[in-house]
C-alpha cells in the first residue's frame, strides 16, 4: 500500500514539474498574443481627475503609468510587443495634446529603424499597445527601443533594452 501511495507522489510532482518547465518556456509569448495592436481608454477623465488631484497640478498634467516591452530577448526578424499606459488630466475632458511621436530601435548608438508621427495624448487613462518588428538583418547585441514626445507642456522620453539572439541559437 504505502509504495503504491509513494508511486503516485512521484508521478503527481514529475507531472508538475514538466508543467512548471513547459509553462517557463511560454513566458516570453504570456500576454503578447493577447494584446491588439491600438489604444484603449482604461479610465475616465473624471477618475483620473480624482485620482491625481488634477485640480491642484499644473496642467496639462501627465505621467507615464507603465512602458514595457515583451520579450526581452529575441532573434532577428520578430516581434516584440510595446506597451505604454499613460494619464493625462487636461484643462477641459476633451481636450487633447498634439505632438511629435518619435519610436526608434536604437544599436551601437545609431538608429537603425526609426519612425516620426503626428500624435494626441487623450485625457484619461490609456493603454497603448504596438508590435514592432525586428529587421530580419539585426545583428546580435543589446538594443533600445526609445520613445521621445514632445508638445506645449508634455514632453517626455523612455528607453527599454532587449537583446538580439544569434538565429542559431
């Protein structure tokens, strides 16, 4: 009896740790083929009124909330995925802030992609997501992607780093 009980100790903790091991090797693609590619409004003007005091700053009144990238390592050629979460309190709840948006991927201090757009931060709570693809010609070494902003009263800049993996290993 107690070596059928045993048997089935052994086989309950080897079949958990093949899952831990399976699930390890899915965290680097954990929450990126949920996201869609866009921004959505997380909160209201009102609530992140509320919550930042907003009444009592200097407006426009913005901060970043959150600036991810996923995975942080990869091969040439793919994906990542970019998240930025923002708050904006504004004079009106309608208002918006127009600016210039600048992205880059960024190698031995030079960019080697790089985009300019004509962007509105929106009052409330946002969360926007990106995917942005690797050229297939990236070397292995460490990057950065960075994120510059810039309009009356907002300005801001953010930098992540990820590696490129050779595509043999």
């Amino acid at each position: 009896m107690r070596s059928r009980t045993s048997l089935r100790a052994v086989g309950a903790a080897a079949a958990a740790f093949a899952l831990a091991l399976g699930c390890a090797s899915i965290t680097n693609y954990v929450g990126r083929p949920f996201r869609k590619p866009g921004e959505q409004l997380w909160a209201f003007p009102e609530k992140v009124w509320a919550q930042y005091n907003c009444g009592a700053q200097k407006l426009p009144f913005f901060t970043i909330e959150r600036f991810e990238l996923h995975p942080q390592r990869m091969k040439p050629g793919e994906k990542f995925a970019h998240r930025l979460v923002y708050v904006l309190c504004a004079e009106t709840t309608t208002s918006v802030v127009t600016g210039k948006l600048q992205t880059r991927i960024m190698y031995k201090g030079k960019p080697i992609v790089s985009r300019d757009e004509t962007y509105d931060l929106k009052p409330g709570r946002w969360g926007v997501d990106a995917f942005v693809e690797l050229p297939a010609s990236a070397e292995m070494g460490v990057y950065a992607f960075e994120l510059d902003f810039e309009a009356g009263g907002v300005q801001f800049e953010r930098s992540l780093t990820f590696a490129v993996d050779s595509p043999a290993s």
